[in-house]
C-alpha cells in the first residue's frame, strides 16, 4: 500500500502539549477527509497515548515524546514513544479501570478508550527503555483532497 | 478550559465546564472545585457538559475523584448535557454506577 503523506514531531513531555499533540495529529489526518466522529476519536485517542507518556513513562519529569504519523488511502497509523520508563505487564496494563497511579487521580481507562475507538492498537514496551504505541484508524471516503 | 460555580441551594452547587478535558486542565479544574467545596460545604455538584467540546479519560478521574470527596460528607454527583462520545466514555468507564445522568438541569435539580 502506498503511503500518501507521513509527518513526525518530537516535543517535550509537558501537559500543555497534550492539546498541542492530538490538534497537530487531526489536522495531519483531516488530509484523509474524514468525518468529524473520526477526528474526534483520533484526538481522543492521541490524548490518551500521550498524557501515558508525561505521567507514566517520564513521571512527570522532561522526556521527549515522538509522534509519528503515515497517511494511506484509507487509513491513518499513528505511533507515539516514549523513551520513559516502560511497561512490566502490557496485558494488565491494557485492562479496563487498572492503573498503576490511583493516588493521581487516573482512571485506568486510557488503554480501554484507545482500543476502543481506533480499529487497531499495538503496545510494544521495554521496561526501562520506553514505549511505543502503534495506533490505526480506518477512514472510510480515503481520497487525499488535491492542493493545488 | 474555563469553569465557572454557581450556587443553586445551601449545599448544592453548578458547574459550567467549557472547553477541552485532558490530563492538563483536569489538574486545574480539580483544585478550584475542591478550594469551593472545602468553603462552602458542598455536598451535591451538578456537572454541566454543554460546552465541552472534548474530554478523555483525565475527565473521568476528575470525576470519581470529586465523588470520593463528596462521599465523606454523604454528598453526590449529577452531570448534564453529555455529548455522546463524552457519555460513552463515562459509560465505558462505569460511571453511570456512581452518579447520575439528568436530561436537563430542572430535573437534577429536583432529584439530586
Ligand atoms: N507510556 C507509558 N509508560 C509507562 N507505563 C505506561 C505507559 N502507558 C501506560 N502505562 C501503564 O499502563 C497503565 C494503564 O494505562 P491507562 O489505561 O492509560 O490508565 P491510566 O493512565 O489511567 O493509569 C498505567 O497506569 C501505567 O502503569
Ligand atoms: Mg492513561
């Protein structure tokens, strides 16, 4: 399959990039011209993926955070890594309402929300190297609008 | 995000959420409900969604976070105006268990 477009951004692991991240990612995916539910479940998505990275993988300290994102015809794939901390038990952590951050307030439904509202999620994961989450989501129109 | 309180009786209190939910305004907006309730005793908050325009699972530990402090005073939660991605999200997350979804703000109101 060919790869339409394809876009990568590095940023520091601050909070108020988390809006920064998911509105970089939908207008890159609005190429695709997809209906504003599937925005709207990209950015979720993306949020989740990345406020991960702040909070769990560099715990609030600076990190950088990498988004890359490849644009086919009819579906968008999005990565998100960290070179945090890491995951010890993926499939655990993937379980609905479990976190490993209860005392901050965190609802252990990201991995759940992710899954959910993307057609597909990968969690690769080495502790103490990082993590990459590898995200798809089908966009069903799939024509590139033309730029002239 | 921009949060504004409104006071409706003694002890029950409305809150006007505006704009996006993450991770970050979580922080923000957890801190000023929680300076109002410790204040004024409140012990019933109305959650009014009408103007968020995005919330993800940051915005559900928000919420069960207030309804474990309002659970040490007796207290309870009610929300209104949930888009349905944002209801799904509370869905998804069981929410719906722990506090109540009101089709307008007269009926939670009279029930909350
Ligand atoms: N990027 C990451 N680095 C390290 N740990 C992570 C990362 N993403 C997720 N986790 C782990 O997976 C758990 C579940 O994540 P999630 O479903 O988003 O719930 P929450 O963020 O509310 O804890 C987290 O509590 C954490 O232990
Ligand atoms: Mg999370």
């Amino acid at each position: 399959m060919t790869v339409l477009n394809e876009m990568q951004l590095d940023f520091v692991s601050k909070s108020e990039n988390e809006s920064f991240a998911r509105v970089v990612v939908a207008a890159f995916a609005s190429q695709l011209d997809p209906t504003l539910d599937e925005l709207a479940d990209i950015k979720t998505a993306v949020s989740e993926a990345v406020t991960n990275a702040i909070i769990h993988g560099y715990e609030n300290t600076v990190g950088i955070i990498r988004i890359s994102s490849k644009l086919y015809e009819d579906k968008v794939v999005i990565t998100i890594q960290d070179w945090g901390k890491g995951i010890e038990d993926i499939e655990k952590a993937r379980q609905p309402l479990w976190t490993s951050k209860p005392e901050l307030e965190r609802s252990g439904m990201g991995f759940t929300i992710m899954e959910d509202f993307m057609d597909e999620l990968k969690v690769d994961s080495t502790p103490g190297e990082g993590t990459v989450v590898t995200m798809v989501k089908n966009i069903n129109k799939g024509t590139v609008r033309q730029t002239t | 995000m921009d949060v504004v309180i409104i006071k409706l009786d003694h002890d029950m209190i409305k809150v006007n959420l505006k704009g996006e939910i993450d991770h970050h305004a979580s922080l923000i907006l957890r801190e000023e409900i929680d300076n109002y309730i410790e204040k004024h005793r409140v012990k019933k908050i109305l959650f009014n969604f009408k103007d968020v325009s995005f919330m993800d699972s940051s915005g559900v530990g928000m919420i069960i976070g207030r309804y474990k402090k309002l659970q040490n005073v007796g207290g309870k939660i009610g929300v209104v105006n949930l888009a349905p991605k944002i209801e799904r999200i509370f869905q998804m997350s069981g929410l719906f268990s722990l506090i109540s979804n009101f089709n307008d703000e007269k009926e939670a109101i009279d029930k909350l």
